[in-house]
C-alpha cells in the first residue's frame, strides 16, 4: 500500500510499504478514505518530536471503511463506515473508566519511554511517534486499529466523509477546549490561535453558553474566517502587548473570564527581548528542551483575576519563562491535556446531525494522498490561505 512515512526534518514522502495486519483479536484493519493534515503533524514535520524514528507512518486524523475484524471485534464488521479517533484507548483501565481516555493506561506499548519522560505513559496515539507507542498513521491507504471496540464509531450513510472527518480529533479537541475552560452562562472567553482548532472551540465556546467571543491570530485569512464562520470578535496581533490593551479595553479592564490556548509550542514571539531570548536558545541547541510559551505569557497576563485557562494547544517539553508568579497570584484555574475522545465522538456526531455546526467550512485544500508531501509544504507555509487540508488515498 501507500503511505506517508517520515524521513527526517521538512522530508516526507510517499512510499510503497507492507499492508497492515490483524496482530490482536481486538483489531480492525480500515481501508483510509479520508484523512487529514493536522496542525500538530507539523511538529512532527519540524523534527519537534524526539521519538520519532525515519519510516515512520504519519497521520492521526483518518476515517473509512472497516476491511477485516479481529475474532473479538463485537461492534463492528466488514463493511462498516467508521470514523476512528486519534488516542488508542482500552475501555477497561483505571482511567478509561473514569472517561479520561487519552490517559488510557494499557494502550501505549512504550510505556517505558514515556515514563523516562514524563513519569507516566499517556494513551498510544496513530502516527505521532515512539513515546506514544509508535503505531502506524493515517495518511495510507490502510490502518490497523487496536481495541476497535472502543475508539471507532460509526457513521450514518447519509453523512458524507468531510461531514464528519474531523469528529477523529480537531472538533472533540475544539469542545473539550472550551469544555475545560468552565465557561459559565455569558462569560467572555479569548481564543488564541483562529487554526481549525481554535475555530472549533470558538464554536464549542458559544455552545457553551458564551457571551462573548474573542479570538486572537494575526494571520489575515484566518481571522476573516473566525468572524464569519465562527461569529467573533477579533484581535489582529501577536504582540504581547497590543493584545494586552485591546482585551483591557474590550473588557472595561477585567480582563476575559476564560482564556483558550489554541496555538500551543510553535507559537512566536515578538520583541527584542523574545528575539535575544530565541537567539541564545538556538545557539546553545535547547529550542527542543526550552519551548516558547509566548501564548501562555499572554493568556496569563490578560486572563482575569480567579478567571480559568484551558490548553488544547500541544506541547511536547519543558517551557523557558513560564510567569508562574503572576499565574499563582491571579489566583488562575488551569486544565490541560489530550482530548479524551471516546467521550466526546459520539456526542458531537448527534450535533453534526442535527445541523448545529458545519464541519466542512474549515476546509481550504483537497489533495490526493500522492499530493501529501506538497500539503505539508502548503500547510506550514499558510499558502493559498490554507487553513486544513483533507487528502483521499
């Protein structure tokens, strides 16, 4: 089959590789008919992710059609429409029993990595490198999916492959954003980051009941889709300081009751001193261990007093100037983490359903997967107005 496999820095191609194979009773084989480029693909495409090894399938964001079961598949068969979520999660741990699925604590082969890492192994995750168990992506023309019982669902014929591609991660990471946020009935939530992520909780924020929504970005494609699409109010800067005066004066100066991350690690700062900061970082090589938390200095600054920070934005490692002072003494709520998605997917499909969000108005560019390697070019550049790239095998 044909697959997208990673072969070092800004260098993945297209490659003939071995078909996929039933390994466990609790498999399932999928046949790929859509699949996505995500944002934090491109962290894995900057050689930001240490465990990464050349060779390696990329992919999380895939949906399509079920080939073959393992003998202890109960819930789905051959034939099936299935849209399947990026975390691999057992259904019976610990953790999956309290709905904290992306924690799954048997999914992830690697446990030992991870732990060297982090001190516990988070769920295995399609496509994004050896600390998180190292599976096989879904950018190819076929998947092996693990506990198939519990991570795929399925999708109604009468709903289309775009309608409900990004229920696989981007949409549930949007909501339990702004799930995490505990907006309450009015509040003003600011969003950083108007990519398909951030649109999505900007979305998820008025579901939950938001008075008002503000979003931040300074990319001007992005931003005249978070107002009409998304129906916000925007700030067109990433200057800490103007965004700082604008949220003050569009708040009569509290500040927003929720703030939402939605950029995460590949945020940049402006400045001289982030610049002299960045310079130093580079030239002694710790860009990798001291991550820019220029967003999070942001939110931290505007956020209101007692208000609540959430963290869908991914970061991978240790963060260089983080104001942990300021963070203690406002007093500020903070959640973070992978998106628990067997939680959210079905859920989120009953709104895709009844109309109240339309998944597919993110959607700039379609490729074939032969045009995969062009896409990532494309994404990362944010060429062609690019905000989210759906690719066919």
């Amino acid at each position: 089959m044909k697959a997208l496999r990673w072969h070092g820095k800004e260098d993945v191609r297209v490659d003939n590789v071995p078909d996929p194979k039933i390994e466990a009773t609790g498999d399932a084989i999928v046949r790929v008919t859509a699949t996505a480029i995500c944002g934090s693909d491109l962290h894995l495409y900057g050689g930001k992710v240490a465990t990464l090894k050349e060779g390696d399938i990329l992919g999380h964001e895939f949906m399509g059609e079920v080939v073959e079961t393992g003998s202890a598949v109960s819930n789905l068969k051959k034939g099936d429409r299935v849209v399947v979520p990026f975390t691999i999660s057992c259904g019976n741990c610990f953790f999956c029993n309290q709905d904290l699925y992306s924690l799954c604590d048997v999914s992830n082969p690697n446990e030992d990595i991870a732990r060297s890492e982090m001190g516990h192994a988070p769920a295995g995750i399609f496509g994004y490198g050896h600390i998180t168990g190292g599976f096989a992506g879904g950018q190819a023309e076929y998947v092996r999916v693990p506990y198939a019982d519990v991570g795929p669902v399925k999708v109604p014929s009468h709903l289309p492959d775009e309608k409900v591609l990004f229920l696989s991660d981007i949409f549930p990471t949007g909501y339990m954003g702004a799930e995490n946020a505990n907006i309450k009935e009015g509040d003003t939530v600011a969003i950083w980051g108007c990519g398909p992520v951030g649109l999505f909780a900007m979305k998820s924020a008025w579901m939950l009941g938001a008075g008002r929504v503000i979003a931040i970005d300074h990319v001007p494609e992005r931003l005249r889709l978070a107002r009409s699409y998304a129906n916000v109010e925007t700030i067109d800067s990433f200057d800490a300081d103007q965004v700082y005066e604008q949220l003050m004066e569009m708040t009569d100066g509290m500040g927003p009751a929720a703030c939402i991350d939605a950029v995460g690690m590949e945020a940049h700062g402006s400045g001289a001193m982030t610049g002299i900061l960045d310079s130093i970082k580079s030239s002694a090589k710790l860009d990798k261990q001291l991550q820019h938390p220029y967003v999070l200095q942001q939110i931290v600054k505007c956020c209101r007093k007692g208000g609540n920070i959430s963290v869908p934005g991914v970061y991978t490692g240790f963060l260089n100037m983080f104001p942990m002072g300021p963070a203690m003494n406002k007093g500020l709520n903070w959640k973070m983490g992978q998106t628990h998605m067997q939680k959210y997917m079905q859920p989120l499909m009953e709104k895709v359903e009844q109309g109240d969000i339309d998944l597919t108005a993110i959607i700039t560019h379609r490729l074939s997967l032969d045009d995969a390697p062009e896409g990532y070019k494309i994404f990362q550049e944010k060429r062609d107005n690019c905000v989210k790239v759906v690719m066919t095998p």
